[in-house]
C-alpha cells in the first residue's frame, strides 16, 4: 500500500518480507486452515513476532521498535488485507499501550528476554479477586480473548476486594499464559480465525505489580505513552476493518471484470 510493502522489518536475527508473509497468509486462509482450527496457527505467530509486529510499539530502551501508531496502524491494514483474522490478531500489537500502565521495573522484566511478547486479554466480566499480603487471588472466566492460542502472557479483568468492599477501578491481572486454561468455544461465522475463546483461570496469585487500571495514563516518559491507549485501541482494530474491505474490493473486481461499482 506504501513503502510498507516493500520493508523488511527485522528481529533477531531473521528477516521476514512483508509482501511474501502476506501471500503465505492468503493462501493458506484460502484453504480455511485458520478457520477450521478456530486459530492462527503457530508457525504464523511466530513470523509475526519476526516481522516485528508485537515488538512495534515497544520503546526501544526494552529492544523494541517505538514505531509511530500511523506507521503500526499501515501494518496492520496491510496484514488484514491478507487475511481478517491474522489482522485482528496482529492488531494487539498495540498491547504496549496497555502494558505501559505497569511500574517500570515490570517492564523490564517482562522484556529481559526480548521485546517479541505476545499478549492477549479477557477483560468482561471483571471478576472478584481477593487482596491478600502477597498479591490478588484471581479465579473467573473470561470471553472473547482474541490471540489467546498463540499468547506468551495473558490479562484478565478483575475487581479487587478486600473485606468483601471493592478496592478502587477494576484492574488488569497479568500472568503467564501457561497459568490459564483456554476452552474453545468460539465458533462463529467469519473471523473464526481470531480464536477469541473463553480463559479459565484457577487461583492463580498475581503480583500487585502485575497489574494495572486499562486505560490509566502510562508514567513512561517516551511520546508515545502521552497517546490514550483506547482510542488507540478503536483506531488499530478500525484499520483492521478496512484491510478486510480493500481485499473484498480487489476479489469483486476480479469476479465481476468490466462492471462499474455502483451501477
């Protein structure tokens, strides 16, 4: 669509092509791989973690790439012209806007081993977790954790109790994926791909430090975290929409030759 096309965004020590991951993705979309399995296949997640996407938006004192939200935005629009769902899932990319709401010395462990972090989120309804000395007990089930099959960490809502009495906004418990357990119930028509299947979490304690109010202002100093991340948000998933009407306007110009849109 631009210069985009044409980059190579680079992690590691691998190189991907955006324009030859695209074609792998159609293809293999066009076979209904990732409907059929209700997911984005690993092997796909891990190129996109080479492409660059979950690393994007990182700042660059983490390893990451701190590009601009209108450049994530393109890549994104890009991706979804491939296919719908690897689109949506790539789109949670933007999870350092989120994440930026963490103390500090959270993201730098999070990000000691490399700023490639896939995160996914199951945030309605928050569920009651208990305060404890060390922590917040998190027990719940969560809906609609798009990306969560191909997670490293994931995010679950919460409302934290003490005395039975909410203590302040709903938050964000962080954890490992590993520490929940996915049940496979999302079963629609278009986007099956997206895997946004219920999380199961059993008592599970979470660090207070690993947790944080969605959509509270960020403490890091770089630009990008003056950005609110909601908007943000509505923007990423807004340009996901328009990859997947650009690609059905190519399809209906190859189906439909010398017909005129609109009349």
């Amino acid at each position: 669509m631009n210069e985009l096309s044409k980059m190579e965004f680079v992690a590691s020590e691998k190189a991907v092509d955006l324009d030859a991951l695209c074609q792998e993705i159609r293809a293999r979309a066009c076979t209904g791989e990732f409907d059929n399995q209700a997911f984005v296949s690993q092997d796909i997640i891990e190129k996109l973690k080479q492409l660059g996407v979950y690393r994007a938006l990182v700042p660059k004192r983490f390893g990451g790439d701190a590009i601009s939200p209108r450049e994530f935005c393109e890549l994104i629009e890009t991706l979804s012209k491939a296919d719908g769902s690897v689109g949506w899932v790539a789109s949670f990319g933007m999870s350092p806007a989120y994440l930026g709401s963490l103390p500090e010395a959270t993201l730098e462990e999070l990000y000691k081993d490399g700023p490639d972090v896939v995160f996914a989120g199951g945030i309605f309804p928050p569920q009651p977790a208990e305060i404890t000395d060390e922590g917040v007990r998190v027990s719940g089930r969560w809906k609609f954790s798009s990306g969560c099959m191909g997670a490293d960490i994931i995010g679950v809502g919460i409302s934290p109790l003490k005395n039975n009495e909410m203590q302040g906004l709903p938050r964000m418990a962080v954890m490992p994926a590993h520490k929940a357990k996915i049940e496979m119930t999302w079963d629609t028509v278009g986007l099956k791909g997206t895997g946004s299947h219920d999380l199961v979490v059993e008592d599970v304690l979470v660090e207070k430090h690993w947790t944080f109010v969605r959509g509270e202002p960020s403490k890091l100093p770089e630009p990008f975290f003056k950005y609110p991340s909601l908007p943000l948000a509505t923007q990423v998933l807004t340009v996901v929409g328009i990859g997947v009407a650009a690609a059905a306007l190519e399809e209906f110009q190859i189906l439909a030759p010398g017909k005129e849109i609109g009349r």
